[in-house]
C-alpha cells in the first residue's frame, strides 16, 4: 500500500529572517512522502528570493499580490495533492518526525481523525520553547475541545494540527476576510467537518511568538473588527453542532474576554459584544488584573479602570 501524501503548506510575507530555518524543518521531516508549498504573499524583503533558492531541493513556490494569510494558504491548497495537510507559518517550527507521528497515529484512527501534538511558545531558540498548554494534550471529540477553548484561554496553534485532505474539503477554504483569529475560524469548521482529535504525543511544534510585528499581536480597529467577526463565526458554527447550555456559556464567556481584550474601542463593538454575552445568558469570568487595580475596580467599576488605562497609553 502506497504511503500517503503530506503537503506542507507554507503562506510567507517578509519572513526573510526566519524563512530559511522553516524551509529547514520542512525539508528535515523524516516522512519523505511530501511536498512542500510556499506562496509568497506580496514580500516587499528578500523572501521570495530566498524561497526560489530552495527550489531546487524540491520547494514549490508561487508568488501572489500581497492578499492576506488565509489568500495564501487557500492558493497552497489549491496548487496541492496531498493526502494530509500540514499548514506551517514561515516563522514556525516542526520537530523532525512531527509528521511522521502524526500520520502513523491516523492510520490508527477513524476516518475524518484530524491529529494535533504538543507545542511549545518560543521567541528566537525552539530550544527554550515553553510547553504549558497541556490541557490540550489529550484525545477529544470535536465539540469537547471547541468547548474548552472557548471558555478558556486554552489553544492550539495551525502548525500543530495534521488535517486529512477530506475533512479539510469538507470545511472549506479560509476566511479570506479575516485577518486576526482566522486560525481559530478555519480549525472550528475542520474540527467540526472531522470525527474526532487524536493527541500524538510523539510529536512537538514549536510556535514562534511575542514578536512585535506579528499578525496575532495586531490592536489595530481592523484587526479587533476581524477578532470580533471570527467570534461571531464560531458561534454560528458552534451552536449549528449543538445548541446547549454549555456551548452557549462558553460564547458568552469567549464575548466576555473579547470585551476585557479590546475595551473600550471601538465603541459600536463593544456594545454588539455585551449584547451577546447577555443573549447567550451571561458570563460570571472575572477581569483579568491585579489586586491593586481590582481594588481600584472595585471602587470605580472595571470599565472606568479600563478607560483610563486607554486613555492613558494614548
């Protein structure tokens, strides 16, 4: 029986500094079945360039107007064959039989399994990754994790997940609109078209983050416009599936943390979010702060706090 093939699928924009040392992982996977993808997405850098380089050693890449994130990784897709999908940030890591891990694991599985391992939080050397997220290292069914990641904090970034190629078509392509929490949009629709998520535990990314200039760090009105959407897209998707008292407390409290995120701007958001969190039932998550400023909110009211505190880094 022929051994199924992965597509890696790599959306990159002036990602020059980390391009080469993705590239690497990509290339050091120890299932050799695969095809790696890059599509540059308007680089104003050195990163298309650097990308060709790797042509030769088998890389595919296709260049594209700068249109967005979720634009490229649709146009890796589509220029795909695989018989799994594994998305890749240019700035992610794998750990060398990531891949391998997670294939043997699904050959275990039912159809429509969609795998995710352990990960891990670096800046600069995957070797200081921090791995802190273990609420998420364990099997679940789709509406169990969606659930728990909805009224926490808990996650599981695009480079941890292995996606069969089916499940995926049943999803349906990203949100091309979205620009912030587009991940969280397309794996709520993944996990939801599959059966079930196997934790491989074998298997590690390594997630690079707290860079300044990265789309998730973004408080941009366009970027808290497109969190807002994303949420109010998970919720349509989540309560479709199953409609409970448990799915909708945890929307209201992923409203509830929306509002504690980006309060007080924009203005008109912030209403249209307490009014979900309010039609939803409610949410009872405290504000995140420390005890001086809960004892100041407790004077004054959380809002006024935050108020301030907008006020004051304008």
């Amino acid at each position: 029986m022929p051994q199924p093939l992965v597509s890696i699928l790599i959306p990159s924009r002036n990602a020059e500094r980390w391009l080469a040392e993705t590239l690497a992982a990509a290339l050091g996977q120890t299932w050799t079945n695969r095809e790696i993808i890059l599509v540059d997405d308007g680089s104003t850098d050195g990163s298309l360039a650097l990308a060709r380089s790797y042509e030769a050693q088998g890389v595919r890449v296709f260049s594209q107007p700068n249109l967005g994130a979720s634009a490229a990784r649709n146009r890796a897709f589509r220029e795909s064959r695989g018989d799994f999908l594994q998305f890749l940030d240019a700035d992610d890591l794998l750990s060398p039989d990531k891949i391998e891990w997670q294939v043997a694991e699904l050959a275990r599985r039912p159809l429509g399994t969609v795998a995710s391992c352990a990960w891990g939080r670096f800046a600069t050397d995957p070797v200081q990754a921090e791995f802190v997220d273990d609420a998420v290292y364990r099997d679940f069914t789709p509406l169990d994790f969606l659930v728990l990641c909805s009224e926490s904090l808990h996650m599981m970034h695009p480079s941890a997940w292995l996606t069969p190629r089916a499940v995926a078509v049943r999803a349906g392509p990203w949100d091309e609109s979205l620009t912030l929490n587009d991940d969280g949009e397309y794996f709520c629709r993944v996990l939801l078209a599959g059966t079930g998520v196997a934790f491989t535990p074998g298997a590690r990314s390594y997630y690079r983050s707290r860079l300044a200039d990265s789309l998730s760090q973004r408080r941009d009105e366009r970027s808290r416009r497109s969190q807002f959407r994303s949420i109010e897209l998970i919720e349509q998707h989540l309560l479709a599936a199953e409609d409970s008292p448990r799915t909708r407390q945890a929307r209201a409290d992923y409203y509830q943390r929306f509002l504690y995120d980006f309060f007080p701007f924009p203005a008109e958001l912030m209403r249209a979010a307490e009014s979900r969190v309010a039609a939803l039932g409610g949410s009872s998550l405290p504000p995140p702060m420390g005890p001086k400023t809960a004892a100041l909110a407790r004077l004054i009211g959380w809002k006024t706090v935050w108020r301030l505190k907008h006020w004051l880094h304008r």
